[in-house]
C-alpha cells in the first residue's frame, strides 16, 4: 500500500456520501461520479445503466455509482462497466452474490439487503432480475438486458 491510498479512501468515501444525498435529494435513480463529472438519472430500472454501458462505456469504467436499488441486472451492467465504488439503498441477495463472486476488487455498500427486487406494481419480482436468475456470467446478462429493454422501448414508441 503507497502512502496516497489511505487518502484517496478518505476522498472517495467523502465523494459518496455526498452522491447518495444528491442521489435523495433530486430524487434521482442514479447518480454517478465518472472523473470529475457527476450525472444524475432519472431512467426507470436498469436503463440509465445500460445506455451508459452501450453508449458510454468510459463514463462508467472507474466511477463511483449511487443508485437507489440494485438487483442482478444492475449489478452485472456494473461489473461489465468497470466501477470503482457503488453504494445501494436496497440491493438483492443475487446482486451483492454476483458482484463478489465476478468484481470483488468493487467496493460495495448498501443500506438494505433483500432476497430479491419487486416489480413496480409489488405484485412479484423485478422481471430483470428473474430474466438474469438462469444465467451465471454478467457477460451471458447483457444480451438478455438489451432484448428485455428494446422490447419495452418497441411497446412505448406507439
């Protein structure tokens, strides 16, 4: 360990105390720190991320992620993106399993664990992370992820 990484801890830590009270304060999804760029998002689920991991890889490789829940399909669009540091209000057994066993070098922090994410209208699991329970890699997920979106994006064009 150099001398400098007890303060760059300090300083991320710092820099993620103050994304998840801007995550609550604008009532934002996701707030991300790429550099020295912080974004909010609005998006529902998993899109910000995965538009971000499609479109903008570099804005999610190395960045510090607060985001409101975090289940499978958010966790391995992480993974595949590269963050340094996320922190989650509420995250999914299957999602904190995945991120240790493919990105443990990920520093990860939430404030609630649940055995797994519900859907929007509470009446069973998110369909994402049910979508993303059969496959093992976050690189099998991705396909899944981007046919689950268009789809819904293909319903709300008309």
């Amino acid at each position: 360990m150099n001398k400098d990484e007890p303060r760059s801890l300090v300083l991320r830590n710092l820099l993620m105390k103050n994304l998840i009270e801007y995550l609550h304060d604008g009532d934002y999804s996701c707030v991300i720190a790429s550099g020295t760029n912080i974004s909010a998002y609005t998006g529902r689920g998993v899109s910000d991320l995965h538009d971000l991991l499609t479109r903008s890889p570099h804005l999610l490789k190395g960045a510090i992620v607060a985001d409101k829940v975090v289940g499978r399909g958010a966790a391995a669009l992480l993974i595949l993106g590269g963050v340094l540091q996320v922190h989650a209000n509420l995250i999914s057994t299957s999602a904190l399993d995945l991120l240790r066993e493919h990105a443990p070098t990920i520093d990860v922090s939430f404030d609630c664990e649940a055995p797994y994410i519900i859907n929007r209208d509470g009446t069973g699991r998110c369909p994402v992370e049910t979508l993303c329970d059969s496959v093992r890699t976050p690189g099998e997920m991705l396909p899944l992820i981007t046919n689950f979106l268009d789809k819904i994006r293909e319903k709300t064009a008309f």
